[in-house]
C-alpha cells in the first residue's frame, strides 16, 4: 500500500459507475489524501467494503472483498475512516457488471456488483456474524453437524436463495420532483437540464431530488410502462411536479401493488384537490385497464407518508387480493404484506416447520400484522393469538380470517410490550409455541423478559434484522437454546436478509 497526496478532485477520472460517489468526495474531501493498493478483506451489514491500515478500520462504498482498489479519505472518525473508491487495481472474483443503468445513484440495489452467489456468501456471514459477535451463539454448519463435529451448537443452514432476483417486488412507491440528480459528466453539458419534471426514487444520501429512473428491474411489467406513461402524460400537460423545498406542485408519489394473481392497484399522492386529477385518473384508468383497484389520497403535509389520511377509490375495489396455498388475503391500500410474494411463502412454510405444530397447542403470534403467519400456522394448532400495534393491520387480519373461514384465531390491537402483560396472558392461555416477526428495531426488552416469564416450549423467531435479532437471542439464552437457524434472501441485490431461527426451552 502507498499513501500519497493528490491533486484537486478535478484532475482525477473514475470508472462511470462510481462517478456519483466520487461527486461526493469532491464536495466533502476531508484529507484530499489517496491510498494505493488497499485490499479490502471484508463487508458491512450494509454493503460496505472494509479493509484495515495501520490499525485503522477503512469503509469503501462499492469496494468488496477481494478486490485490490485505490481509496480516497473522505471522512475520518476516532475509530474508523470512510473512503471513496477511486480505482480497481485487481478486481475480485465476486464482481460483476451491475444490469441497471442506474447504479450508482440510485439509492437502491446496492449489491449489483457483486454476483448473485457472492451476495449470498455476504448474507450467510451477515447472519453468523451477528449470532456469534451478539449474540453469543456457539453456531455450526449443516454439514458439520452430520458429520458429528460439532455437538451442541446451534446449526445454521445455508441461505435458501431467491426464486427471482429480478422483477420479484410486489410494491413500489415512486417520487414524483421537479429537479434531478445529474451526474458529474452531465454537469458540463448545457443542454442536461437538473429541472422538469422527474418520476423515480431519490438519489443515495440526497432527499429533494430523485434519479429519473428509464427502467426498473424490482417489479414486472407493466411497471414500468405504467410510469413512463405518468410521466410523460403529466409532461405533455404541464402537470406541475412537486417541489419538496417550496413545498409546491400537485403530483407527489405514486404506488404500484400487484399480486400473484396478477392483479393491480395504482396509488397516486396528489398534494392538494385540483380538477385536473379526475381526468388523469381516467386517462390512465383507461390506458391499462388491467388495474383492478385505482386510488388516491390528498397528503397537504411536510412529509410523504399517508398512513393517516383518508385513500378515495377511484375505480374498482379499495383491495386487491393474493394467495398463499388455499388462503386468500386481502391487500388493501395501507395493508402490509411482504414485498416478495414468492419468497414470502418459503419463508412462512421455514416458520410453520420449525414451529413442528401438532394439533393441540396454542400459539401467539406476535408483532402479526394482518394475520399472514397466525392464519397460515391455524390449521395445525388449537388455536392462535395474534397481537399487532396497528389497529387498521389487526382489521385487516380479522378480515382475512373471515374470508379463509378460520374460526381458530384471535387478533388483538396493542403496544406488544404492554398487551401482553399477566392478566392478558391469565385470560387467554398460556403459549406452547411463540411465533415473533419483530420491525428491524427487534422485540422490546420488556417483552423478551415476559417472554421468559411465560417460558413457552418453543420460540420460532422472524427477523429482518439479523443484529437485533441476535441481541434479543442473547437475552433470551438463560432459558433457551438456539437449535435451527435459517437464512432467506428475500432482496436480491441489496443488503437486506431475512433470519428465522428456532429457540427451544432448556430442560
């Protein structure tokens, strides 16, 4: 390695993919310093390239293991140092060339650099990671264990890939903006407008402007003809785009949900009443008419979110519906559901087989949005107890119970820490059998102390988030045993992974 100081950020190029970073790098250059031939040794949670110098610990966007690259500091902290990745000297063997056109700047599919069995060799050392530097947890391999080699430990099972890892989102949500990221080289051509009107996701690290996205490769078609026709209808008409820093303009977000029965529903987010809305709506109603439910919502407030506002049916039902084995759910506009149907399901079928029900147990189902797990599991348990904060989700599973004719099920609205207390478990039972799919913030450390004190047989423990998941682990290893841990790539090509891992009382 060599450490040299550098010209002006002017005087260097960058491979295309890597100029938006390098942007960055420009404006907020701490040292103005390079370091040559680092190799990077590891990965972050978040897809962030690590190397070590000098005893100092070095995070490089778009770096991954195995390449040998040339940094430049960016940002320095007591114990770690930021860089931005300037050259690849020796690439490895896991990087590929990203297949959107939009990495770089985009804020999502961070992960498209590296090859699809590289993303999973990050995810399953993601998960380890966390089991044993958090939580504690003596882990060893499927194999390890047939072979006899490592008795007493929790066993990991290799990561259960994607079916899709293109075009496999149900949900999507879309900005509309009036100005754009540009990258550099587009800086320097008078004819690139950074104003207009613009419908796509926001820039990485960059709130008022968004990358005007050609394609998508999250969500099958017609997504993204779907867009391109919003975009261009309100460009032809002079529809004002908004301007989240003046807080003006009429056409704010837009959401496409489908299912796996191939149906539609199109969300649009208007910032104020206007008469050109209808019209709108019906031109798009019109040019696909394969979208089943057609709605819209008035958000007049700083921020985007809508879960607190009235959503008006434009056309069709307000639902959708998906299916999941002989279940039927109803989707409805502020419905959750998991983003990756498909996967969905083979993570729902890895919680029902570790919960290994027989028939006579009762189980909670905790943090259980609209019900998809607790009416998954019903027909193998006495009964089941569903506990949500939301009040609409805990409507929304009732629902759904009803529509699958389950009779086996309760759902009950409250904050989980203070629902479930001595005189709701008095009333309701016991638990045999534990199933928790917490946020990414995981369980509340009130609840996994009642969780000790109620002491079912079985915990089968859900998670986004594999750090505080092994943390909640940790405090539950007085009583509990990790037996089975599983890994679920629901998100290809970004960071996220799915843990499900079983938890067995101590005798």
């Amino acid at each position: 390695m060599k450490l040299i100081s550098i010209l002006p950020a002017s005087n260097f190029r960058l491979p295309a993919i890597f100029s938006f970073y390098t942007f960055a790098a420009s404006m907020n250059n701490a040292d103005n310093i390079v370091i040559e031939n680092v190799p990077v040794i590891d990965i972050t949670h978040d897809g962030m390239g690590v190397a070590k110098i000098d005893g100092l610990v070095y995070f490089i966007r778009h770096a991954i293991p195995g390449d040998v690259v040339n940094i430049r500091i960016s940002k320095r902290r007591r114990k770690l140092t930021e860089a931005r990745l300037l050259e690849i000297v020796n690439k490895s063997e896991d990087r590929v060339s990203p297949h959107c056109e939009h990495f770089g700047t985009c804020g999502g599919c961070t992960l498209q650099h590296i090859s699809y069995e590289g993303q999973l060799k990050f995810k399953q050392k993601q998960v380890e990671d966390a089991l044993t530097r958090i939580g504690k947890i003596q882990i060893s391999s499927k194999q390890q264990q047939e072979a006899g080699l490592a008795a007493a430990t929790a066993t990991v099972n290799p990561i259960l890939a994607a079916l899709k890892t293109t075009f496999y989102r149900n949900r999507l949500e879309y900005t509309f903006s009036n100005k754009r990221w540009l990258n550099p080289e587009e800086l320097s051509d008078k004819d690139i407008s950074a104003t207009g009107g613009f419908l796509g996701f926001h820039a990485a690290g960059v709130f008022f402007k968004v990358v005007d996205i050609r394609k998508c490769y999250h969500q099958p078609d017609p997504s993204n003809e779907m867009r391109l026709w919003i975009k261009q209808y309100a460009t032809d008409r002079a529809l004002p785009f908004f301007d989240i820093m003046k807080q003006e303009g009429l056409l704010r977000n837009v959401t496409f949900r489908n299912t796996t029965t191939n149906e539609w529903m199109v969300i649009f987010a208007f910032y104020h009443e206007d008469e050109k809305i209808p019209l709108l709506m019906e031109d798009f109603s019109k040019q696909f008419p394969m979208v089943t439910s057609l709605q819209y919502v008035i958000n007049h407030k700083a921020n985007s979110t809508t879960f607190d506002l009235p959503v008006k049916t434009f056309k069709g039902p307000d639902h959708i519906f998906e299916t999941m084995e002989n279940l039927r759910f109803k989707i409805s506009a502020k419905s959750f559901y998991q983003t990756n149907s498909q996967q969905a399901y083979e993570l729902y079928k890895i919680a029902r087989n570790f919960a290994d029900l027989k028939g006579d147990e009762l189980v909670y189902d905790l943090y259980t949005g609209t019900g998809t797990i607790a009416l998954f599991v019903a027909s193998q348990a006495k009964e089941v107890i569903g506990i949500d904060h939301t009040a609409d989700a805990i409507k929304d599973a009732e629902e759904n119970a009803r529509l699958n004719n389950i009779y086996n099920v309760k759902f009950f609205a409250g904050d989980l820490k203070d629902t479930m207390n001595d005189s709701f478990i008095s009333k309701h039972g016991m638990p045999d059998v534990v199933i928790t799919d917490p946020p990414r913030a995981g369980m509340h450390p009130d609840l996994v102390k009642k969780l000790l004190e109620t002491a079912p047989q079985k915990i089968v423990y859900v998670s986004c988030n594999p750090s505080t998941q092994a943390r909640d682990l940790g405090m539950l290893d007085t009583q509990y045993s990790v037996e089975k841990v599983q890994p679920v790539d629901m998100f290809p090509h970004t960071a996220h992974v799915e843990n499900v891992v079983l938890l067995v009382k101590r005798i």
